[in-house]
C-alpha cells in the first residue's frame, strides 16, 4: 500500500478511536452502531445522493445519516478535508433523502500529529462549530453533536474530558518530551507555555518559529491583565520562556503537543469551571514516565473540590493555601465562592482578592499563578515564596476565615504537623482548616506531643481516612483533617470520624479511573448532619468523645474508633478459607516446608481451658501476644525452619533457615505481620522481631481446634484495614483489636490439616514426575 494510503488509513484508525471516546457506537448500523465506511454507505443509503463518491465515514444518528468525515494524510491538507466533506455533505442535503448537519475534516499522521475541523450547516451556509466563543478542535461528540442540532446555530455545550482521556494525552505528552530529551524538571513548564499560549492564540508552527511563537504568545497573555503586579507579570513570562539551550530538540515536537491538546478541546474547556490545567497536570506527573522523579504530588481534583464542601467555602470567605502546588484547592474554592457570590451579595471583585497561596518552587507556582489567570483571576495573591519566611507568616497570621492543605509529603526539615501548625495560626479564631495529609502523623510517637498540644489550642472537628491508592502510583495513606482554630478542646467536644473505601475511582490497568459507588457523598452528608449537631446515622461514620484524645499518646486516627462493619457469613466463610489456602498454597512453593508439618498441630494442651464460645473481647483476650525473636533473615543460615517475616507471599514464609535455641516457636501459632495479615503456621517457625518487619506471634490461651485457630486468624484479616504503613500493627494495638470467639465448638474435617498438606505434596510430587 503507497505510503499516503496508509497514511489515511491510519487517520480513519483515529477517527474511530476518538469517535468511541466521544460517546460514538463505531459498528456498522445494521450491528446496531452509527458509522458507516466509504464503499458501505451506498450500500446502505442507496437514496443518499453520493453518485458513486465516498466520503471517509458517514455518522449516524439513531440510524439516520447527520455527520460526513473526510481524512487526510497530512496536516497541511485540513482545508482541503473540510472543503470535501461540505461537499459530501452538500450532495446528500442537494438530493433531499437525508440532512446533514455537520462537516467534519481531520488531517494529519501520526509523527506530527493530527487536526480535526467541524463546520454546522445551519440551513443557510456552513459555520465552525463552536463552544464558549472558541471552535472544536476534536472529532465532536454525540453530547456535542446533540447540543448544535438543538441550537442550530453552530454553538453547541463542550464535553468535559473525563479523567481517561486526561491520563491518555498525558502519557503522549511526557513520551513526545522524553524522545525529545527534555529533562524532567523542564517538561511542566512545557506544558504551561503551550497550554497559555494556546489560550491567546494560535501557534506559528513553520519550521523553525515554534518556540519564538509561544513566547510571544505567553508574553501578550500574562500582559493583557491588569490584575497582576508589574514584577509579577515579569516574573511569571519568566517561568514560563522555552530557551533553545534547553529546548532545542523541542521545536519539531510542538505541533504534535499542540494536536494532542487541541483533541481535548482546550480553548473551549478553559472556558468552564473544569479544572483543565490541573487535570492534565496530575494526569501527567502520576502517569508520566519517570515524571514522578519530580518530586510533586498533586491533590486529586475531586478531592481538592471535597474539602471545600467540607468546611463550606462561600464568597464571604478570606482563603489560604500555604503550600498551593498548582492551585487545586484555590481554584475549588474560586469556584465555589463565585457560585454563592450573587446570592450572597459579595461582588466578584471581592471573591478575586480573597485567595492567597504561597509555593517555593518556581515553576509549580507558576501553574498555580496560570490556573487563576484562566478563571479571569489576577488578583489570587499567590506568592513564589516559604509560607515559613517571616514576612510571609506576618502577613497571613489571623487573616483568613478557610484554610486548605496537602503539605508536601515526608519533608525532614519542614514536617507535615509544621505546615498544619502554620495553616492553623493565619485562621481568624474559629476559622476552620481542612488538610489532606499522611496519614502516619495521626498515629506515630513522633507526632505525639504535637497531637497533644494541638488539642491545648484548637478544636478538632473530624478525621476522614481516605482509600490507600489515592495518590497511587505514589504509595501513601491520607487523612483529611478537619479543625476549627484558636478555641481549645473541650473535652465533651465530639468528634467525627469516618473511613471512605471507594471515592469514584478505582486501580485498573496501571491507572485510577472513574468507578460507580462513590462514598464521598454519603459522608460529605453525614458530616453535614454532625455540624448541624445530629447524629451522623451511617455505618461509615462514628463519633467519639474528645476526652479519649486528649492525653499524650491518643491516637487521631478513625482506624482506631470505627466500628467493624457488619460481614455476611458466606464473607466470613471467605476469609477463613484464605487462611487455609494460604497454608496449603505455600507448602508447594516453599520447597520441603511440606515436610515440617506439625502431625498433631494445633497440639492439644488440656491445661488450657474451653474457649468462651459466643464472647467478644480483644485479641489479648484469647490469645498471649509476643513478638518475633529472631534478626533479619540474611543472618542466617540454610536449614529446615521456616522464617517468618512481614512479607505477605507464602504464608509469610521467607525461607528455611537453620534452628536457633531460643528464637523457635516449636508448637506453631498464629503469625501477624506488621500490616495486619494474619496467617497459620503449622510448623516450628522463627519470626522476625526487629525492624519495621517485626512478626507479632499469637499462642492461644484457649484449647483450639484448628478450625478455630482459622476462625481467629479469619477474624484479624476482616480488620485488616485498620493496619497502614504509618499505623503498623504492634503489639499495643494488636492487643486492643475488638475480635469475637466463634458462637459454638469448631470441629475439624475427617482430613487433618497435616493430612492435606502431605497429599497436596504428594499430588504435586506426582504431577511433576508425569
């Protein structure tokens, strides 16, 4: 096939591709789809008036033809693209069967890129299609498609990206930058340049003028306001200026960056309250190849939107964010006090002057300084310094009435609790805060004495643990912190506490996407109810007494005042299963732990008294817990002894290591990592007892069968969730964890677990021989 050939061929890919983003059903009518393909279209709409002519694709609308595409091989050719399908169009219109409504050309190849044009035939001549005042630069969606022929005249309502298609242009982004040797500290100030030179203008793309064009168009961008300071202005075009010596190798990229923008119809979407530039940005730093080396960890944008409905940001609010990032939580404020203004009475002018922000580094301000700018905001106050100088602490101590945060994760030098501290002291007095923050600072003995002292000054109001792959693929647990400044802690204060599962995304493929199910709303209500003094009524919240906080030591975190939700049987069944199967899962891939198999485990001590059957207590209630005895597993050398460490493979079975007097559990026992996973071990085992690996051990004080050794096993993993890596499970905690004895007497099946173990070996043995 000649190469131009091919060339269309991969263009009418696109187009389908993009068009099943779009809300599009690309199979052919007759399978219940809407797109139709050259040779197909008379075969189907014999009366359509092509005479032989063959547009790219004819789109329909509930099977009744309303768009023609054209593609081209070249991006030069757009204009010719347009003109053939107008003419397309014009043919089907002429011969009266059918209307067609929309024009859509789309030219290019995959090397730089590909431009996509939509005209709108209103009745009377051919108009762009178009959104906010700026026209589509995206195959149109059905959304869109609906909106123009409604209106019928040319303007339509945009789509908003959704998160896929975010995460989607961000990994083409930072792969066109890499090939273009673009270090990684440079490439967000890429994407700031193009982003506002795209919201001015055009971009020169002749050879050569790429980067002289977007400079320019910065420059025109950031002058035309007359909110900014002049040394501001100056120092923003400075942020964002593409240098040759650093971006040389950029200059023939840039069209396909601008392409790729432009499929997410950039001007028009900068035109709603969509949070366009910090979508792309978390998009790309988290997905981005090696981008993640930056060092920056971006809110996620409904969480940022969360918190200020939390604390009910509205237009009469003073805001602050000391450490702003790109300004997420700034611009869901913007957004909500613009939105309550009118009805307030508070004047857009007002809004724009009630936003400050501070971040050190130069270019992630800058991104901050640009997310404002687009909302028509000049006025947002957002600094390019320490929220710690003194004159910044001057200048912000008891000035706001919000205040929202995610201070910058595992700083040794300025800790989360110092930029919670700092937030707190620029709040009027009951001013409250919401801070997104790691969880561990709730939890740990480093932060002890500040949990303690925080309480001694301000009150706080409810903790929200929020899922653990928030912010994957960085590996962190956060809470949101909820407080009311200046007013000590009383002790008859309550406080809400409550744990979110499922925020509307989940982990697919590498990505977090768009999920059903979303907990946010329920417990955004029931701490609406809690604030209004009512009882929050849901099974993911509890209220607890400030008392219980207030000595040094307590813990903030909901992990450890929550309920343990209510389990169907057949779930329950489920997890004691798991214990076994591990077990048995094990004893195959481990190689000759099948033959340190306890024959009698668990072993009967008839000293030992019945298990109060039907009680709930703690785990210490049943059990004696100890900790592991023996070093890092590397001291030691090859043996018969399984070692037991905190890692969750192979029942928690490292290898086998030679016996050490004194560090052995010879009759077995239940082992519990340090995050909580309980398994069996029907043998002699070692444990780790040192480091953040340690192995808590747990010898019955009941005499057990071992069915119910499983059932006790069975019921620490249903709490697992309590246990994170800055709320690890030690001794003190694992003692107090709530657990209940099974209702009666457990019995054993007629095969022992010694049993299964060996003809599951056996079975293996066989198998393999064969």
């Amino acid at each position: 096939m000649p190469r131009g050939k091919r060339a269309e061929a991969r263009s009418r890919y696109l187009v389908r591709a993009i068009a099943e983003k779009k809300g599009w059903d690309t199979r052919h009518p007759q399978k219940g789809g809407d797109f139709l393909e050259e040779q197909e279209i008379e075969d189907f709409f014999p009366d359509c008036g092509l005479q032989g002519n063959k547009p790219d694709f004819l789109v329909c609308k509930k099977s009744v033809p309303i768009l023609v595409v054209e593609a081209k091989n070249d991006v030069k050719k757009i204009d010719q693209a347009v003109k053939e399908a107008t003419e397309y169009a014009e043919q089907i219109n002429k011969k009266g069967s059918y209307i067609i409504k929309i024009a859509v050309g789309v030219a290019g190849e995959e090397d730089h890129g590909y431009l996509f044009r939509s005209l709108f035939w209103n009745g009377v001549d051919w108009k762009p299609l178009t959104s906010k005042g700026y026209e589509l630069t995206s195959f149109p969606s059905l959304f869109e498609v609906n909106g123009a022929v409604y209106t019928n005249n040319g303007t339509t309502e945009v789509s908003i990206p959704q998160i896929s298609d975010y995460i989607d242009v961000a990994i083409e982004l930072s792969s066109i930058l890499r090939s273009a040797k673009i270090e990684p500290s440079l490439r967000p100030k890429v994407l700031g340049a193009v982003i506002t030179a795209l919201y001015w203008g055009e971009i020169d793309l002749e050879d050569g003028a790429e980067l002289k064009s977007i400079n320019t168009l910065v420059a025109e961008a950031i002058q035309s306001t007359d909110h900014f300071e002049e040394t501001k202005k100056e120092q923003l075009i400075e942020a964002l200026k593409l240098t040759i010596g650093d971006y040389n190798r950029l200059s023939n990229k840039i069209g396909k960056i601008v392409f790729l923008l432009k499929r997410l119809n950039i001007k028009s979407v900068l035109q709603t309250d969509t949070d366009f530039l910090g979508l792309l940005y978390e998009a790309f730093i988290r997905y981005g190849y090696d981008n993640n080396s930056l060092g920056i960890v971006f809110t996620p944008r409904h969480i940022t939107k969360y918190c200020a409905e939390l604390i009910d940001i509205t237009a009469q609010d003073k805001v602050i964010d000391i450490a702003c990032g790109s300004g997420g939580f700034l611009v869901a404020a913007f957004d909500r006090m613009i939105r309550t203004a009118k009805e307030i009475g508070v004047s857009t002018e007002t809004v724009r002057e009630s936003l400050y922000g501070f971040d050190t580094n130069p270019t992630v301000w800058s991104l901050a300084a640009l997310n404002m700018f687009f909302r028509g905001d000049g006025k947002s106050h957002i600094e390019n310094a320490s929220c710690f100088d003194p004159k910044s602490k001057d200048s912000t101590k008891g000035k706001f009435t919000k205040a929202l945060l995610n201070p910058p994760f595992s700083q040794e030098e300025e800790p989360e609790r110092d930029f919670i501290s700092a937030a707190m002291d620029s709040l009027q007095t009951l001013g409250v805060m919401a801070v997104v923050v790691k969880s561990g600072i709730f939890a740990d003995d480093d932060n002890a004495r500040w949990r303690y002292e925080f309480l001694k000054q301000h009150t706080l109001l409810g903790m929200i643990s929020l899922p653990g792959d928030l912010f994957y693929p960085t590996a962190v647990d956060t809470t949101i912190m909820i407080a009311r400044a200046h007013r000590p802690q009383n002790k008859n204060d309550s406080i809400f506490m409550s744990k979110i599962w499922n925020d509307g995304f989940k982990k697919l493929k590498g990505k977090r996407v768009e999920a059903e199910g979303s907990q946010l709303p329920e417990v955004l209500e029931q701490f609406k109810r809690f604030m209004k003094g009512e009882e929050p009524n849901s099974q993911l919240v509890t209220t607890i007494k400030a008392e219980q906080l207030m000595e040094i030591g307590a813990e903030f975190s909901p992990e450890q005042y929550l309920s343990q939700p209510d389990f169907l049987n057949n779930e329950q069944a489920y997890y004691i299963e798991n214990v076994t199967r591990s077990i048995l899962t094990s004893s195959i891939c481990v190689e000759e732990l099948a033959d340190e198999v306890i024959d009698s485990f668990p072993m009967a001590e008839y000293a030992l008294p019945n298990i109060p059957y039907g009680k709930s207590g703690t785990v210490e209630t049943f059990f004696t817990v100890a900790g592991g005895k023996s070093r890092g597993e590397s001291n030691y050398l090859a043996g018969s002894c399984p070692y037991v460490s905190s890692g969750d493979p192979q029942n928690s079975i490292i290898r086998l290591v030679r016996d050490v007097e004194g560090e052995v559990f010879r009759q077995g026992a239940i082992t519990v990592t340090c995050f909580g996973q309980a398994y069996v071990q029907p043998w002699r085992f070692m444990a780790r007892g040192n480091g953040g690996s340690a192995v808590r051990v747990l010898l019955p004080k009941y005499r057990m069968t071992y069915a119910e050794i499983a059932w006790f096993a069975a019921q620490i993993n249903m709490q697992k969730w309590r246990f994170f890596y800055g709320r690890m499970a030690i001794q003190r905690r694992l003692k107090e964890l709530e657990i209940q004895a099974p209702h009666q007497k457990l019995e054993d099946s007629e095969s022992s677990i010694a049993e299964k173990i060996r003809a599951l070996s056996d079975r293996f043995a066989d198998i393999m021989k064969g």
